[in-house]
C-alpha cells in the first residue's frame, strides 16, 4: 500500500516536472538563478529584490540567489551583466539610478541601458518627497523658496551624490523656482536624515517610507511630492506640479534587466514568472510596507523608449547645469 | 525602575525555549563567520535575512543579533592564532594576540577575548538599558564637522603612539588617505584613480586590504625564516589567564568597554574604530607602552572589549531612531521593516516587549557564548600544532576564498595579494601596518565629513573651530602633531631607539 502511494506520488512528482518543462521550454529554468542586486544588503531595493527572488524561487523551482555587488552608485554590479551569458540564468535587479541617471552625468559608464540590455520588466517605481524638520520655520514649499530667494546658497539639501535621482529632483527645483540652493551629497538615506534630525542640513529630498516612522511623531514634516498626483497613503501632501512646479518630476523606477540576446522562450518564462510573482501577496504586501507602487511593464519595447527617454532629459539637464562630463 | 520591570518581561519573551534556540543558533552562525576571515557579519545577515521570513519576528531579530555579536566573539579567534582578523574590528588584535600565540600563550589570549567580550557584552547591556534614548539624541549633534575632527584627532593619536618613527607612520597613514580616495568623487560623482577598472569604483574593500596586510604577509614573513618552527610546537603555556593576566586586563577591559559603546552610538564611527582607540589609549596609560606589539596581554583585552561593546553600542540609534550606524545595523533595520515594525523614535514605546526581549536575549546569548567558547580553545590551540607546509597553506586558502566571498569579486583576489606583497614590505623596513589600516577605514569618511564642511561654511576652515566638540578635537589633534616639536620627546621615546637598534 505504502508502495502504492509512494508511486503514485513520485508519478505526480513526475507530472509535475514534465509540466513544468512544457511551461518552461528548454527545461528552463533547470539550474539556479542569480539575481544580481548592485546595492548592499539591507536597504529598501535590496530587500524588494530579495522578497522577489523568493517569490521567484517558488514559481521557477529552482533557487533565485541576490547577489550583491556593490558600487559606484550601481554601475560597478549593472556593467557585470554586460559580460554575462544571455541564457536566463543572469539578470540583474535594480533601481534605475545606473541605467539612467549615472550615465547621464558620467559619460564613461561602459554601457547604454537601453542599447546593450533587455528590459524584463519595469516593475515599480517610487515617488520623491522634498522634507524639512518639524521645528523648522519651512511650513510650505513657498517658504523654502521664498527663504532660499532672499538667501542664495544660504540652504543646504541633502541627496544622494551627483547623478542620484534625489539630486536631480533638488536641481529640477532650483531650475524651476530660479533658486539656488546647495547640495549636500550624502552616502544613503540613513545618513541623511540622521544630519536633518540633527540640523546640520535644511532639508532633503527623500520618499514617504523612509520618513514615515519621523513624521508620525513630528519630527519631520513633508512639503511636497514629485509625480502626478497625490498618494494615497498622505493625502494631504500636496505634488510640485500644484504649487507651480510641474517640472520637479523626477521618479524612481525598478526593474528587472538582462543581458541582449535572450532567447525567445527564455524571455517568456520570464516575463509569466514575474507578472505572478508581481501579483503575489507577499510582494505586493512588501511593496506597501517598503513604500513602493507596483507597476508592472513587460512590453520592452516601450521600457526600453522610456529608458532613452530618461536618459537624454537628464542629460540635458545636466549638461544645463554643467556637471556632465 | 520601569527599566527592570521591562527587562523581566523582555527575559521572560527572550527565555522560551524556541527564542533560546534561535539565540544559540545566532550565536554559533556568528562565531563561524567570525572565525572565517572575509566572511563578514554583513554578508552573513543578508544570507540569513530570507529565511527569518518563515520564522517569527521576534526569533528573527534574536537571530540576526546573534549573528552580529558573535562574530565579534569568534573574529579574534584568527587574528590570535594565525594573524589573520576575522573581521576587521580584530585587526588590533592581531598585534599583540599573534605575538602572544607565538610565545605559546595563545590559550591566555583567547580566553582573555572571550572573558573580555563576555563582560563588555554586560557592560554595554547596562548601558543599552538605561542611556539608549538619551544617548541616541546626543549623537545627532555630530554634523560633518564634529566627524572630520573626531577622524583627524582619531587618526594624528595613532600616529602619535606608532611604533618607531613618527614619519613613516605618517607616511603610511597618508598612503591609507590616498588608497581611501579611490573610486567616486563624493561631491563631483567623477571617477578617480581607476584607470578604466570598473570594480575600483567602489574603492578599495577595508577587509580585503586588510586579509592581505596581514594574513598573506605573514605567510611571506615565515617561508623567509622557517627554522623557527618549533616555537609553536613545543611550548604551549597554559590554556587560561593567569591571575596575573587577570590583574593586567581588568581595567582595560572596563575602560574598552565605555570607550567602546559610547564611540560606536555615533552612527558611522561603528565597530573598528573604537578598537584602535582603545588599543591605543590602552598604550598611552601603560606604564610600558613599549612593549605594546609584542605579546602583551592588555593589548588583546582592550581591543577586544571594544569591538563587543562597540556591537551593542552600534544598536542604540538602531533601536531608538531607527537610525542604521553600518551596513550590518542597515540590514538588522531592513529585517524589522519587512515584519512590518517600525523602527524609530516612537519604536520602543510602541513595542517594548519586543526591544527589551532582544536586549534579555542578547544577554542570554553573550552567556552562550562564553560556554561555546572556552572549551574551544584547546581545540583552537592545538591547530598550532599543525606543519607549517600544510598550516601555511591553508591560510593562503582561508585569505583567497575569504577576499572573494567579500563581495564576490576576482579583482579583490588581486588587490588581497597586492597588499600581501605591501604588508611584507612595510613589516620589513620596519614601517607600521596600524596607521595605513586605521587611515582606510577613515579617510573616505573624513573626506565627505571635510567636503561637507567645506559646503556648510561656503569654503572657510573656521567652521572647525567655531562648533564647541569639533574645536575640542582639532585642539586635540593639533597638539599630537605641535607636542613633540616643543619637547624633542614623545611617549615611547625608548622603543623608538630599540627599533634601530
């Protein structure tokens, strides 16, 4: 009897296999997977991709190892993929900070993101937020501009380095606004609001989640959001576009890359796998938490416009204001 | 006391049996990772950080904490036995607990260590207990200035109490500066000193410098000079402090201890460096700093007590902000974001069963590991015991595969042999290795700390001097470098002469 179901169950376990391979031509995926991840453990993208690979690991079954390989704003574990085999078994997860934006004021990252990978998937994005001290005389984005017209240089904003998405979103305001005010670069958002609690910096551009535990007990204050419309979750933050600034629009995007020359089937295994994993609970569950909105396009074609796209609007700003090189 | 009476119910969370078995298996994960050199706690957590998602928050964190300070513990294991640090928070260590191993007292050293941990551990949960939201709220006052003039003071006093000549270790701590400098302009987001080599982007990895300095020069250093083989195999004196070793280290250990926790609430300044603080204080009191490097029990309680305390110290704006002081304390921060607890200030209102219960845990856990330890050591003894030939050999293994695991990179492999080569040479025309590992760990920090500085104040250097802690530490700084001009004399004076001789 014993005999029997076990038969019977390693017949199903069979099936199973046999069906997999009919979904996943090739027998792909029929090893593990790395996913590359090109910013250290522990942060807010690190922790989306590895919550994805999990999710990943159950769909292909196979495992879906985060590899991290940290760097230069991104660039060092993005360009690693370039010399990877297009089989599947590579991709690379990450912001679009080194596919856009990095290249836009470095022009000797050795890569077009467009050009040399192929988009999986754009799958979330993120809107900024521009965030002062509660104690601070800034109770409107008018008083930041107003402040920093009679005092130029006088206010300091702390971003990320040159080329990060939050130091285009300063530069985008002090285009728009005829401002000036100085940026501070900082190594991460821990860092960066650790110096606004602490008032070494007069404000920063950062995203809800990063600041919701400070804003709940009112120590910080958020003034304004980039993107189209209000969001959800702080319905009384008001979007740049409103107050007068529509060009402070800067979005962070996520996305799943791989190296050009994917076979066809190995594409849409991909692409099915994700569009579950992307619907799965526990990842839109994290996307909440992590303030993330999931958005998933797998058309990569029309990634792969957006991502051009992006590329020369930076690049011209930044050639505006004279850092690309 | 409000304190105790949540302290009872954190024990009572922390003592169930499952919580005391995810505590155990931190602890001895973290040991392991300790005692393999290149595998990093940071690594180690963001391996583990997936599977705490299947078990509950609470065990996971216990866990994760577990992790983080016991490769702390098992860190100096290596440093002791074979010069190579575990982790770079036991890079002093090697100094005086390698000569120490030499001798044939490689027992008192590590137990020294792990004595030295346990009651730092203690120290530090007291301190953790009563001073966590004070203390957190005080270190938000250090701004880039008062970072650039803790770095520098930091940096001229090791210089000041190197061994031999003031110059070289300048001349070696400059050296660090410019290593420091490779990679991503802070500011400008140019690239610099890469020469078209991507990896180098990120600059050059501290433990990967570090494995090389002193893991492979090592080995260098004694294929040179094999006779002396026997020193290891005959004489090994004891497995336990004598109460003499007891006397030596009591103080040391307390002292490290504070300087460790306190230094370490300062988001960034983290683990390492309170060790070379403490060491170097520890040299600065002695009343024979020149025999410091050479075998001296102090030198390997101090640092030791440091890098404990330091670990628990590293929590307090973790816990009490929900501000990360490193990348391990990012992750740990990660891990709490993902079980949907929100660290920062109002987290241990909002959940005090669940700070405090880690904080029982982590005491329950530093017990853990002293048991784990002690009767490890006469295994860890006896490794010493090994054939030079094979000994040698498998530490060239142990540093290859550790620099690779780092960041999974074959140009570290390179850059790990590269500093073998450099550690030899610096050993062997008496230059010390201290200086250029304490001005790595430094120097991109003072570097931002400076340029941001330099931003605040529009260009003007007074800004150092106008804020009331940074004037003190560049008053400090300024009198290591001003103080043996006006007195032809500086502490240590003998040694410098014992060096040429």
């Amino acid at each position: 009897m014993k005999l029997k179901i076990l038969s019977i169950f390693s017949l199903g376990l069979l099936l199973t296999v046999g069906l997999n391979s009919t979904i996943y031509p090739q027998g792909f995926p029929n090893k593990e997977i790395q996913m590359i991840v090109p910013y250290p453990p522990g942060g807010g993208t690190d922790i989306l991709f590895r919550i994805i690979a999990e999710e990943l690991t159950k769909m292909f079954r196979v495992p879906v190892n985060v590899l991290n390989k940290v760097g230069g704003s991104g660039v060092v574990g993005t360009s690693s993929i370039l010399s990877a085999k297009p089989d599947g078994y590579t991709v690379l997860g990450t912001t679009i900070t080194p596919l856009t934006f990095v290249p836009s004021v470095n022009t000797k990252v050795p890569y077009n993101a467009a050009r040399d990978f192929y988009s999986l998937g754009l799958i979330a994005h993120q809107q900024k937020i521009l965030v002062v001290k509660s104690d601070s005389e800034f109770k409107s984005l008018e008083d930041v501009i107003n402040m920093a017209k009679k005092k130029p240089r006088e206010l300091t904003c702390g971003t990320s380095g040159k080329g990060a998405d939050s130091y285009f979103a300063l530069q985008q305001l002090n285009k728009a606004a005829k401002v000036n005010i100085t940026f501070m670069p900082f190594e991460g958002g821990g860092e960066t609001i650790t110096n606004l609690l602490g008032g070494h910096i007069s404000m920063s551009f950062s995203n809800f989640g990063a600041v919701e535990p400070y804003t709940k007990v009112d120590r910080l204050r958020v003034l304004a959001v980039t993107g189209e419309g209000r969001v959800a979750s702080n319905p009384n933050v008001p979007t740049f576009s409103e107050r007068g600034y529509p060009q402070v629009d800067v979005k962070m995007s996520y996305l799943v890359m791989a190296p050009k020359g994917l076979p066809l089937a190995i594409i849409d295994a991909w692409k099915k796998a994700l569009k579950a994993v992307m619907e799965s609970p526990k990842v839109t569950s994290a996307g909440e938490k992590l303030d993330f909105v999931i958005d998933l396009q797998t058309d990569s074609e029309k990634v792969g416009l957006y991502l051009k796209e992006q590329l020369e609007k930076y690049s011209k700003l930044a050639a505006d204001i004279g850092i690309r090189e | 006391m409000e304190a105790f009476s949540n302290l009872i119910i954190g024990f009572s969370a922390a003592i169930q049996p499952v919580n005391l078995f995810y505590c155990f298996l931190g602890v001895f994960l973290g040991t392991l990772v300790g005692v393999l050199p290149g595998l990093g706690p940071a690594a180690a957590l963001s391996l583990l950080l997936p599977t705490t998602f299947y078990i509950p928050p609470f065990s996971g964190i216990v866990m994760l904490c577990g992790v983080l300070y016991g490769a702390q513990y098992g860190g100096s294991t290596t440093s002791i036995l074979v010069n190579i640090p575990g982790e770079p928070g036991s890079a002093v260590t090697c100094l005086d607990g390698y000569a120490m191993a030499r001798e044939g007292r490689a027992g008192p050293a590590l137990g020294i260590a792990a004595f030295g941990s346990f009651i730092a551990g203690t120290i530090s949960l007291f301190g953790l207990i009563f001073l966590a939201p004070v203390l957190s709220e005080a270190a938000l006052r250090f701004g880039p200035p008062e970072y650039f003039a803790l770095m520098t003071s930091g940096l001229m006093i090791v210089i000041y109490l190197a061994r031999g000549s003031m110059v070289k270790a300048m001349m070696v701590a400059a050296f660090g500066l410019i290593l420091g400098s490779i990679g991503i302009d802070p500011v400008t987001g140019r690239t610099r000193f890469i020469y078209g080599i991507v990896p180098l982007m990120s600059g050059v990895n501290l433990a990967v410098v570090v494995i090389g300095l002193f893991g492979v020069s090592e080995v260098l250093l004694n294929v040179e000079k094999r006779l002396k083989q026997e020193i290891y195999t005959t004489k090994i004196k004891g497995l336990l402090p004598t109460l003499q070793d007891w006397k030596d280290s009591i103080s040391p250990i307390i002292r490290s201890s504070f300087l460790g926790f306190f230094m370490a609430i300062i988001p960034g300044v983290s683990v390492t460096i309170p060790t070379f603080v403490s060491y170097t204080l520890q040299k600065k009191i002695s009343k024979h700093p020149e025999k410091f490097g050479t075998g001296l029990i102090e030198g390997v309680a101090a640092p030791e007590a440091a890098n404990n305390a330091a670990q628990c110290g590293t929590l307090v704006p973790v816990f009490s902000l929900g501000i990360p002081t490193g990348a391990t304390t990012a992750i740990l921060l990660g891990a709490l974001i993902i079980y949907g607890l929100n660290p920062g200030p109002s987290f241990i209102k909002e959940s005090p069963q669940f700070f405090w219960g880690v904080i029982a845990s982590m005491y329950l856990g530093n017990a853990m590991l002293l048991m784990l330890n002690l009767p490890l050591i006469g295994i860890w003894v006896k490794m010493l015991k090994i054939p030079y030939a094979i000994l040698f050999s498998l530490i060239l293994l142990f540093c290859l595969v550790g620099s690779y695991s780092i960041n999974n990179s074959v140009s570290d492999i390179f850059i790990m042999t590269a500093f073998g080569f450099v550690g030899y040479l610096l050993k062997k025309f008496n230059y010390e290795q201290v200086p250029l590992v304490l001005a790595l760990v430094v120097g991109p920090m003072m570097e931002r700390a400076l340029r941001r500085s330099m931003i605040m104040s529009k260009g003007s250097f007074f800004i150092f001097f106008q804020r009331p802690i940074s004037a003190v530490f560049m008053v400090l700084a300024l009198v290591m470098i001003i103080s043996p001009f006006l007195f032809k004399k500086r502490l240590g004076e003998e040694l410098i002469s014992e060096g040429k001789g």
